[in-house]
C-alpha cells in the first residue's frame, strides 16, 4: 500500500509520516510550494527553505522520497485572491478551510493519486473511520489541538482516501515519538498565523492589493436606530463582536452588530443586542447519513475553536439556503466563517454563514 504524505517541515506531519512507516506503508512525503509576496520568500510559514531543508531532513531519517510541488498559481488564484475578494465584499473568510478544499485535498490529492497512492496522509488532528462502508469525520482525541473544523468542508470522497494517524494522539504524545525519531522538529513552535501574510496584518496585505476598496473609507458608526454616534475609520478595520476600538462614548460600552457596506455603516449596539441566535447558511457540505433536519441532537461551532452551541433546527429554504436556529444567542458570529455542525464527537456537515 502507498501512502503519499502531505509535509511542511513541523512535528506533526513528519509524525505522521513515521507513523505510516511504522505501519508498513510504502511512503512518499510531498510538500507544497505556496505563493508569496515577492522578496518575501522567508515568510510563509507553510514553506519557507527552513521548513523545506527540515522536512527533507526528516524524510532522509525515514528512508522515504521525498517531492518538493510547485502550487504557487493555483494557491493564488484559489486562496489569496478569494481571501481579498471576500474582504473587500465585509465577509470574514477562513481561507485555511478553502485551501484544505482547494489546495490540500485538491491540487495535492490529485498529484497523490497520480503518484499511485492508496491513501493520502497529513498531520491534521481528526480522524477518519468507517461506519457502515461510509467515512466518517471525527475530532481528535486531543480537545486542545482538534482540527476536525477546519476539515468540515471536504467530501466523503476526499475523506474516503484520507488517513489522520496524529488524530490518535496528543500534542504531547507527537512530540515524544518526534524526540524518540531524534527529529530536529520535535520542540518546532506550532504555526499560528495564516501562511501567506507573512508578517503583515491581513488590513495590510489587502491594502497593497486593492487600497481603493470600500473597506477603507471613512464613514459613520450608527445605533441600531440609525442615530449617528461617530465617525469609523474604514469597516474592515472592525469585526463583528468587537467592544474595544470603537470610539464612541457611552455608560455602557457598544459592540460591532454588523457592518453595512452598502451604507458605508458602522452598527453598534449594547451588549444584549449583539446576541444571535439564527442566520442564515449557503454551500451546505453534509456528511451524515440523515437528512440535516432529522438529526437531533446537533451541536455548532460557529468558528474555529469556538464553544459549541445546541442546535434548534436546521431548515432547508430556498435557493440551498439553510435557517440556523441556536437554543440561545451568541455574540461574534460573522458572515463569511463556516458554521460546523457535530453530534458528539463526529462532524456531521458544514456551512458558509451568510447573514445573520
């Protein structure tokens, strides 16, 4: 059995792919060369030549070949620019869950099986099972370092030709086995920022690429009645939930409602109005075997790492949209970011949240 393995120079995946040796595969370890800014070729996270020389380092440890692929177009025109563009229109995308879809388990899976692989393999902690011949999406069993969120939007295809082997450990556990394989990475710090903004602030990084964009005009900042209480810097400069920066007076403090880009609007209210407990969602990915209406039980992430919220209903509408009715309101949540419906510890299906 051939196992191609998805590596980025960190202890996760390099476990993994020791794992997969361990358990007798035939291994081939790839990584991805992703696209960056030019002259800032140091700081993408994802694949720096640091990271590059350590994955090649732990592959030559493990007797494995190992392939550096060149993903710089189809990372740019797939993650970078929908990243911008969904900013510019005052959503707030997790372009790490479209490059999961687009770029791991798209580009990369299709260079897999022309590698002749049996089974594509990462260091993401989840995992993957089979229940009545169908695959099943799981949290990892370390609760301080699940990842199964941002794997909410692959397909039981794409999922059928996974493995996860780190989703069966802890964090501390993967770094044992890591000292144990005397690899280098085994104390590397996790990467926390998204890959491609380097060192920027992602405000920063749009404004290079589109400074003109309505997100940076000036406007008002508005009550809930419509009654102007100051002036706001530019929309994308605030997230949905925000208390602090906002610069306007009150006994009590505002928070960010929502904001109206058609308006050029900033809309605050007080703590008890920026509870929600429906919105509404587009892009419906179910992975259950149930109709998403007839599984009770359900709870939602609204965002990674989020606490979950019990489910009232999920009701189809028209045009696919999907009604999501909460047992009780939640502040922070954001057109844009995926709601990931689970029952217990398995991901049943995911959505875009498109307005609340």
């Amino acid at each position: 059995m051939r196992a191609v393995v998805a590596m980025s120079g960190g202890v996760d995946s390099s476990v993994a792919a020791a794992l997969m040796v361990k358990a007798g595969y035939e291994v081939i370890g790839v990584m991805l060369r992703l696209w960056n800014q030019t002259n800032k070729e140091d700081e993408n996270r994802c694949c720096t030549p640091e990271a590059v020389a350590m994955a090649r380092r732990v592959a030559a440890r493990l007797g494995i070949p190992f392939h550096v692929l060149d993903a710089r177009l189809t990372f740019y025109k797939n993650i970078v620019e929908s990243f911008i563009d969904e900013y510019s229109q005052g959503l707030t995308p997790n372009p790490c869950i479209r490059c999961n879809q687009r770029i791991r388990w798209g580009f990369l899976l299709d260079q897999a099986r022309a590698m002749g692989a049996d089974v594509f393999v990462t260091g993401h902690y989840a995992r993957v099972d089979l229940q009545d011949g169908h695959p099943v999406l799981r949290k990892g069993i370390d609760p301080t370092k699940d990842q199964s969120y941002v794997l909410a939007g692959l397909s039981q295809q794409q999922l059928a030709f996974t493995l996860l082997p780190v989703g069966d450990y802890t964090k501390a556990q993967i770094r044992q086995i890591a000292a144990e394989q005397n690899f280098e990475v085994a104390s590397r710090p996790d990467s926390q920022d998204l890959c491609f903004l380097g060192s920027q602030d992602y405000r920063e990084f749009i404004a290079s690429f589109q400074p003109d964009s309505p997100g940076f005009s000036p406007g008002k900042i508005v009550d809930l009645a419509g009654n102007i209480l100051g002036d706001h810097e530019g929309l994308i400069h605030y997230t949905i939930g925000q208390r602090k920066g906002i610069k306007v007076s009150a006994a009590q403090p505002y928070y960010v409602i929502r904001k109206d880009y058609s308006s050029n609007q900033l809309v605050v209210g007080q703590i008890e109005h920026a509870g929600i407990h429906s919105f509404m969602l587009d892009s419906l990915n179910w992975l259950g075997r149930q109709a998403p209406q007839e599984v009770p039980g359900l709870t939602a992430m609204v965002r990674y790492r989020s606490k979950e919220l019990p489910v009232r209903s999920l009701t189809p509408q028209q045009a696919g949209l999907w009604r999501t009715e909460l047992e009780y309101s939640q502040a922070g949540i954001a057109p844009g970011q995926l709601c990931v419906f689970y029952k217990g510890d398995q991901v049943m299906g995911s959505g875009r949240i498109l307005r609340v």
